[in-house]
C-alpha cells in the first residue's frame, strides 16, 4: 500500500482529479491549458519550480526548508480563504447584542459559492491596504476580471447574516474614510445650497451643487477608489431579499406586509430617566451594556437596549420611566433615497421594492433616486438626467431590467448601525459569504483571561 501511495502516476492522478473538479466548480476550462504544468511537477520534472530547493539534494538545509513549510502554507491558506471560509472580527456595535464586538468567527464562503476575486493580483491576507501602511493598496489593477460566482451550498435567506463589500466604498477619501464619500458628499453640497435654493431646489440644481462638492473634495482631499472585493467588508442580517416589499413604521418593519420575524437581541435606543440618583455600575455590567455605548447626563441615560434589558431596568428603584428614541414619522433624515420626493427617516420607511434580476422598473424624475446608483455604478451604466429627461448610455429611459439581484441589509442594533438606510440595496456581487460561527470572543472592558466570553466561545449565528 506504502508503494502505491509514493508512486508518482497515483499522486499525479489524485493532484489531476482535484485540479479537474476544481477546474469544473470555476467554471474556466482555460485552466486546463495549466495542466501540462501539473504533469511536469510529478511525472516529467523538466523545470524547476520549487526553485527556492537544490535538485538532486534529498536533505535540505534548515532555511529551506523553512521556506518551503511557508510558501506551502500561504498557497493553502490563500485557497482556503478564497474559497471556503474566512476569519471576520465584529469591530463596531451594530450587530449587538446578536454578535458583540469582539467577536471572532468564520465566514463559509460555499454558503452562497465564493465569488472568483475581481482582483487576483494582491498580497498574502491584505485586504486593501498593505500591513504597516496607511493607504498603499495591497493589490494591483493589471488584471480585472468580471463579477463571477461559483456554485455554493444555498441562497441569501431572509435574516441570514450576510458579510459583504460595502456598497458605498468604491470612493474613499484616503485617511478619512467615515462617514464614507457620498455622505460627505451630500453634506457638503447642502453647505453650498442657500437656504433658497434649499426650499425651491430640484434635481438638476441639486446636481450642480453635489458636483460643486465633488470637485471641492477633489482639490482639497486625497480620493482613490477601490475594486468591488476590495471595499470594506461590512457584516449585518438581510432583512429583504429580492422582489420583497419592505415597510418600517415607527422602527418596526414589515416584510411583503407581515412584521419582520422575531430576532431576540434586537436593540434600540432607550432613554432611561431616574429618581436623580444613578443606576449602579455593576447592575449596566451585568446586563453586559458596554461602557462605550453608555450616555450619562444628568438623571437620564441613553442606552442601545433589548427588550429583555428593557425588563430588567424598569424593575430597579430608582428608574422613574423608559422611552424608546424613536425618528418622528414624516420628518426627513439623510437616508436613503436622499430626495425630497420621499420624507424617510431611520425609523419610518417604504413601502420600498427589493429590485430583483430581470425585473423592469418604470424611471421618471420621482422613482429615479431609488434606481440611480443601482442603475450606474452596480450595474455599469451611463446615466444622465437633462432637461427632466432621463437618459442611460446615450438613450432616452422610461423603464429599466435590472441585471443582479439586490438584498436590504440592516443592523440588529438598529439605531447604531450604518445599514442600508444610509446607503441602499447590496447588489449580488457584494456578498462576500455567510456568518457560520463564534470561535472567540473577547470583552475590551475587562482584562487578562476574564476577557474572554467563554459562554460565546463555538457558537453558532443565528
């Protein structure tokens, strides 16, 4: 048995079985043109490709080996990244108390099939930026290839928790990069905007002094741009896959006209007001509120709550009332569409329509904000508005047939999360993979081997 396994046709067999199949699983049989190379390493051994070995020399020295123990890691470990799982650390508060910060777990990327990278020509386990740098990109743009996604386990699910490229990342403002551009964008073209203008503005007017902004920021800032698999990765529950309906009244959502399904630990803000005297630190800790997330002044807090914390609280003494900060119905925020047309807020949205892959939607200057960025930067068109006419590479535009399939994605700490709200739709090829499950977790608030969540250690998401 020892023979067989040693022989150099059973191992280039096994080697060329793999290669097929994974040949097969991508999708592109150029690869196959690869395969002489394949032949040569086990059976021919013509070129030397492990070039950092002598040949003919069956005991390598200590450093060669070395070497040869890291190239073979960093290859399998890069594979294994790109097409099967892939550690994610939670860094910000908007998926607690669901997942905490500190969290970290693995992401399947053959839950959905992992998507072929848009740029194959970048540094080990560098996702943008090379280590020790602050804006040197750790990939180069030689080579781009177009959005593919191999064949994976299942679909996007509603309340999957989906890690994904963030949409509104394809422009940064380097060193500067949140709130993202557009954010900034809008903000800045508001500062232009008189206060008339403000009140009598349309959509051309308002272009002009978004591209006003634009070219202020161009002059005075450092902007790149970035490959969609090189954007930030962004981690939050899909609460509308495509074709659904969503509706969010007073922070409660609606899917195709039934509440969003139960999730257990979803937070909002609460304002908690006390006889005057303050609420003792030990019983915050116990609830695990983290200390950052507390606001003090004066006998009121203001505190990212569940409904279970929301109990608890209201059994202490000294809490006089608990009310949750909710957005005023019909008062506009800078939420997505960001128009005048649509007088959404954080809180209360919709109904809105998930857009769906062969789906045509009517355009005219009112439904244009829900589409425009879909339309031309996830989908590559050219789109032009003149004269209240709306054109898409060159041609007038009543409807348009959407190409990808698109997912609303928000937050389980709902009023602490940078979700769809404040960007839109996450097209297809942004999902990165899904959450599978916690293999450590660690407190920031506390130190030394206390800091670590045993209770949260190989947990499975839900």
């Amino acid at each position: 048995m020892s023979s067989i396994l040693k022989n150099k046709w059973f191992k280039f067999s096994i080697a060329l079985i793999i290669c097929l199949l994974m040949i097969i699983w991508i999708g592109n049989y150029w690869l196959i043109l690869g395969l002489p190379i394949l032949f040569d390493v086990y059976i021919s051994k013509k070129v030397h490709w492990a070039f950092w070995k002598k040949r003919g020399v069956k005991k390598q020295s200590a450093t060669v080996e070395w070497v040869d123990a890291i190239i073979f890691a960093v290859v399998a470990a890069t594979i294994i990244r790109m097409f099967f799982i892939e550690a994610y650390t939670i860094p910000t508060s908007s998926m607690e108390k669901s997942l905490l910060v500190g969290d970290y777990l693995f992401v399947s990327k053959v839950a959905y099939g992992p998507k072929i990278p848009n740029t194959p020509l970048s540094f080990p386990f560098a996702h943008h930026t090379l280590p020790l740098t602050k804006s040197t990109k750790s990939y180069l743009e030689w080579i781009q290839w177009p959005y593919k996604r191999l064949v994976g386990i299942n679909e996007v699910k509603r309340n999957d928790v989906v890690v994904f490229n963030f949409p509104a990342g394809d422009t940064i403002i380097v060193g500067r990069e949140n709130p993202d551009y557009y954010t900034n964008l809008r903000g800045l073209g508001d500062q232009f905007m008189s206060d008339d203008m403000k009140k009598g503005r349309t959509l051309q007017s308002e272009k002009k002094y978004i591209d006003m902004a634009r070219k202020y920021l161009a002059q005075n800032t450092e902007i790149a741009t970035r490959p969609v698999d090189k954007q930030e990765n962004y981690i939050k529950r899909c609460v509308g896959i495509p074709g659904d309906t969503l509706l969010c009244i007073d922070g409660e959502l609606h899917v195709n006209g039934k509440p969003q399904d139960k999730i257990e630990n979803m937070q909002y803000n609460y304002v908690v007001r006390t006889n005057g005297t303050p609420i003792n630190p030990r019983k915050l800790e116990e609830l695990n509120i983290a200390k950052a997330d507390i606001d003090h002044r004066g006998s009121d807090y203001n505190l990212p709550l569940s409904l279970s914390k929301v109990e608890a609280l209201k059994k202490l003494n000294n809490v006089v009332s608990i009310i949750r900060r909710n957005s005023t119905l019909g008062i506009s925020e800078d939420v997505f569409p960001f128009s005048d047309h649509y007088t959404w807020n954080r809180d209360n949205f919709g109904p809105l329509v998930i857009p769906k892959k062969g789906q045509t939607v009517s355009l005219n200057l009112e439904t244009l904000p829900l589409y425009e960025r879909a339309i031309n930067a996830y989908e590559g068109n050219d789109l032009k508005v003149q004269d209240s006419t709306i054109y898409i590479n060159g041609k007038i535009a009543t409807e348009f047939t959407f190409k990808m399939d698109y997912y609303w994605m928000m937050g389980d700490n709902r009023h602490m999360s940078a979700d769809s709200r404040y960007w839109g739709y996450v097209p297809e090829d942004h999902i990165v993979g899904k959450a599978s499950f916690i293999w450590l977790s660690l407190d920031k608030d506390k130190t030394a081997f206390s800091k670590i969540r045993w209770d949260r250690v190989f947990k499975w998401i839900h």
